[in-house]
C-alpha cells in the first residue's frame, strides 16, 4: 500500500504473462481491474524484469510505451534495489521500504511533448535496454547453477517437512546476504555478535521460498522463465494484490498456508481472471 496526497491505494502487480494480456485486451482489463480492486483505490505494478521480457517483443512493447505512458501505474525495484533498501533500514523498525522505482505516467519533460517518447528516453537513460540483454541472456546459467546445487539439500526422508524447509529457506537467505553484502553481514556477526535476522529481509525470504518450491520437492521440468520468477517474487511481500501464472499461485498458496508467510497478499490466477472477463464479455452480449 503506498499513500499519495494522503490517499490511500493498494498495489497491484501483474506478473509478465498478467502484463502482457492486458495490452493485448486492455479494455476488458481494466474492466475487470475495477470491478474487482476498484481503479480510484489501487494501482497497476509491474517488476522491472516484466519489462525486460517484453521488451524483446517490439509490438508489446510499444503498446506498453503507448498506454501506460499516459495510465497510472508504477514500476517496481529490481531485486538488488528492494534488498538495497531493506538493508538501509536494517534495525530500524520504525522506517518502511517503498518498492517504488518509477511512475511513468508522471514522468514531466518541457522539451519533449510526446509522453511515450518521455517514458522511453527515460528507460534509456536508466539504462534499462543495456541490463535487459543482460538479464535475459544470463537466465540460462542462472538456472543451471540453481539446479547444480539441488543435490546439496535433500529430505532426510521421503518428503521435506515443513522444518527442513525453513532451515533450507534460513540457510538460503542468509547465503544470499553474505553474497550481496559480505561487509554488513561479517559486522553482524563478528562485531555486534549477534545472528542476521532475515525477517528484516522480506524480499529474500520470499525468493528463497519460491526457489525452493519451483525446484526441489518435485520432478517438475525447469525453465529460464522461472528466473524472472523468482526476481519478481521478491516484491510480493510488497504488494497487496498478485496476479500471475498457476504454478506461482499454487507456491504462493502452500507458503501461507504451511509457513504463514505472505500471509497479508491475495493472489489471482490469471487462468481464471481471462474466464472470467470471457464469461463476463458473454454476459454483457446477452443482455
């Protein structure tokens, strides 16, 4: 939830597949958009690694600069950036971390008129275009190295319990704050003497959560997609509303219902949102 003017709005985020539809239909969207999440009281997000991928399309991506360069909405961090900023505020509880990185819409430049040629030369100025080769292109290795490390960890019997789980999500998280900030992490325990605690590193939690559920209790097949998966996942713990692909939503599902994690977060398929906006569509049709 993030406050503007004193008003209250809830976020909204829409996975890459989520994004995607709904500038292919975006009437029935953002229909849909309001009757269920009401537009005056929420807001449209998207990750950072959602545009990378849509970026590769030229026709989706024109139509993202064309619409949202004009429609609210806001683009969210990237996974290092939240974690940048949940380690800013490390041991402070009273600072919040707002994963906000860009409006669009309201980006303002007197000497460009056009709004989608503004939105797109600020993305290049962040250098967006550069990282998104980047990002796409190392997906592959990025999953290697992920299942490589599979045989590392396995059930001491025929299933994980719930226990092994959280210490493979406690291990995995406290791993993934030495690699990013060994500085911080070497202060903590050698010279406050006390352990990390990752409750204060939500975005790392949930990603540790999702990497473990995508790719150690079952035989399902891996994809690059499921990197950007994971880098999106760790805004979840962010937002009030998510809508995204089965698989994602059934994780989602078993974490707040085993480990009461992400439990403020309602998530939406997409499967039955695109159902429901037919079966609405046939509805209006008939009357």
């Amino acid at each position: 939830m993030i406050k503007v003017n004193n008003n209250e709005y809830k976020l909204l985020l829409l996975d890459t597949n989520a994004l995607s539809d709904l500038l292919k239909n975006k009437k029935e969207w953002i229909e849909y958009i309001d009757r269920e999440f009401t537009i005056s009281k929420s807001v449209i997000c998207y990750s950072v690694f959602s545009l990378s991928e849509l970026s590769k399309n030229d026709v989706i991506f024109d139509e993202y600069l064309k619409f949202f360069s004009v429609y609210p909405s806001v683009i969210l961090d990237g996974y290092e950036a939240i974690f940048n900023k949940e380690l800013s505020v490390y041991g402070n509880s009273g600072e919040e971390v707002n994963p906000i990185t860009i409006t669009p819409y309201a980006i303002f430049d007197d000497s460009i008129k056009s709004p989608e040629v503004r939105l797109r030369k600020v993305l290049e100025m962040s250098g967006f275009y550069n990282r998104t080769d980047y990002w796409v292109n190392s997906r592959e290795s990025v999953l290697e190295n992920i299942l490589n490390l599979k045989e590392n960890y396995r059930p001491k019997g025929n299933k994980f319990t719930k226990k092994e789980i959280e210490e493979f999500v406690y291990l995995a998280t406290i791993q993934q704050v030495m690699f990013r900030n060994l500085k911080f992490a070497e202060k903590i325990v050698k010279i406050n003497k006390s352990e990390i605690d990752i409750n204060q590193f939500p975005s790392v939690v949930a990603t540790s959560y999702v990497v473990f559920y995508k790719f150690y209790p079952d035989k399902r097949k891996s994809e690059p997609s499921d990197i950007f998966d994971i880098m999106i996942s760790s805004l979840l713990p962010y937002v009030d509303y998510f809508i995204s692909e089965g698989h994602l939503c059934e994780i989602i599902k078993k974490v707040q219902n085993i480990h009461g994690f992400l439990s403020d977060l309602t998530f939406y398929s997409i499967r039955k949102i695109k159902k429901e906006i037919k079966n609405n569509h046939r509805t209006i049709a008939c009357t």
